[in-house]
C-alpha cells in the first residue's frame, strides 16, 4: 500500500487530497494544528488506517518532531497554511516570522529532511500547494505572496536537482478556492466580491495537481480561466481588477 504525508489534512485542499488518495487506496498520515478542527477528517475515515499528527507547523521544533515520528512516505504533499492579509508595514515581527516558516522556511525544512529518505526509495513524489499569488503582485498580502512566492522557486530548483533520483516535485498554483481560509482570515465578503468564474473547487485543485504530479510536470495553475488570464498577471490592469476585486467597498 502506498503512503502519503499530507499536512494540513483537516479540511479544504488537503482534506480533499486525503479523501481523493484515500479512495484510491493508499493509506495516510494526516497533520493538522487543531485536534478538535481534525474531527471531521477522523470521523469520514472512520475505518481506514490512517495516523493523524497535531503540530503547530509555523515552529521549527514541529516540524522536526514530526520528521523523527514519521515513515518515509512515497508522496508528500506540503499543503497546510493559512491567508494573512496586512498592509505593509503593520505585520508584528512574530506574524512574519511564524507565517513565513509555516508556508516557505517549515516547507523547506520538512522536504530536506524527508530527501535522503526519499531517494532510497525507487520513485516519489512532491506536491507543494504555492498560490497563484506567487507569480502575481498582492497589494496588502505582501508576507503572503512573497512566502508562496519563496516555496515556488525551491520547489522548481529541487524539481530539476531530484529528477535523477526519481522524486518528481509539482508546485501548484492555486486561484481562489472556497475553503475555510478566507473566513479564517477575516475575509468573508471575497465570497461575495469575486465573481464565480474565479472559483475553483477544491476537488479540482486536487485532480489537476495529482494529474500534473503523475505526469511529472513542475507547475500547474488549476482551472482554465487562471490558465488563460496567466499572461496579464503582473500587469497594471490586472493589478488594478484584483486591487478592485479584493476590496471591502
Ligand atoms: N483557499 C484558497 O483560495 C487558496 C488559494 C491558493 C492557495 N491556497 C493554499 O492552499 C493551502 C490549503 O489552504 P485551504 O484553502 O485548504 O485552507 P483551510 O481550509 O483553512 O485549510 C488549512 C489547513 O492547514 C492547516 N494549518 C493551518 N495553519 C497550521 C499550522 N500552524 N500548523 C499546522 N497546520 C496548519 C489547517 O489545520 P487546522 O485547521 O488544524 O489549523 C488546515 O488543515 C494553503 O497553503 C493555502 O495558502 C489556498
């Protein structure tokens, strides 16, 4: 039976990841940071024999902890983190650094541990979900888009470097996807803001980025219209609609 690491496992993405690996039998270690918010990943996996992990990942002890407590598995998908938004220059030196380690530095320090492991085995895969917010500017989400911009780049680095050792590395690039993270950050009125075209569902996140990892490609953007409008990121008309778009008025 194969095995997955999936952190942030409770819900949204990486839920649906573990529900998607789940119905093809592979079998599952879950991290989230929440027991309590965990319930209902146990509670749909009743039967199965998954190991579920609780740790803080934006500490470095965590992540180190939780290399020492699990095995090698043969795909890892570093998924958990949250959406931060703060003007420049009002983050706390604490807020920067714990969602800096949490999406970029941890992520590092999880893959570069699980590596040596990694490459005994005869083939692996790595799947980091990044945000599309990587490769565009994000007015008053600078920690975030620079953070998900530093995980990009690595993972596209080692996706080359490991090649040869038979690990394959998919970075996905996520748009706007209804999961709990915009309320969690405060952010409700974006479910009404942003049109519904700019919605992709977290199963479809999923099955692209699972399709793009077998297929062993370094980058994937989930759902046509961000494929499309992928050209015009970066744009001072694009700037301006998200700008727009993100705006509480
Ligand atoms: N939703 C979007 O529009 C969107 C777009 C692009 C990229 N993404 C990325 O997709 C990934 C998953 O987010 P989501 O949208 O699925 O959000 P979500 O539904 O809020 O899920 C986030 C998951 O990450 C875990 N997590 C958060 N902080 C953690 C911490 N300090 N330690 C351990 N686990 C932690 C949560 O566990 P607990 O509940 O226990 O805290 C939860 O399992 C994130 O990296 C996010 O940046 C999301």
């Amino acid at each position: 039976m194969k095995k997955a690491l999936i952190t942030g496992a409770s819900s949204g993405i990486g839920f649906e990841y573990a529900k998607y690996l789940n119905h093809n039998g592979w079998s599952l270690d879950l991290v989230s940071h929440s027991e309590e918010r965990s319930k209902k990943a146990r509670e749909f996996f009743h039967n199965s024999s998954n190991n579920y992990y609780h740790f803080d990942l934006s500490k470095k002890d965590s992540v180190l902890e939780l290399l020492d407590k699990v095995d090698c598995p043969d795909l890892v998908v570093a998924n958990a983190g949250i959406t931060l938004m703060s003007k420049a220059g009002e983050s706390s030196s604490l807020q920067r650094d714990e969602l800096y380690y949490l999406l970029c530095g941890g992520v590092i320090d999880l893959i570069e541990g699980l590596v040596p492991r990694l490459k005994e085995k005869d083939a692996s895969r790595i799947v980091i979900i990044s945000s599309i917010g990587a490769v565009t500017p994000m007015p008053k989400s600078s920690l975030y888009a620079s953070a998900k911009s530093g995980i990009y780049s690595y993972g596209r680095s080692i996706g080359e470097e490991l090649a040869n050792d038979n690990i394959s590395v998919t970075i996905s690039l996520p748009g706007y996807v209804k999961t709990n993270a915009h309320k969690r950050a405060g952010l409700d009125h974006l479910e009404k803001k942003i049109p519904f075209w700019m919605w992709v569902s977290a199963e479809k996140v999923v099955k692209m980025t699972e399709k793009a990892s077998k297929a062993g490609k370094n980058t994937i953007i989930p759902g046509l219209a961000y494929k499309l409008i992928r050209p015009f990121l970066g744009m001072d008309i694009t700037s301006k609609a998200w700008k727009m778009l993100n705006s509480r008025k």
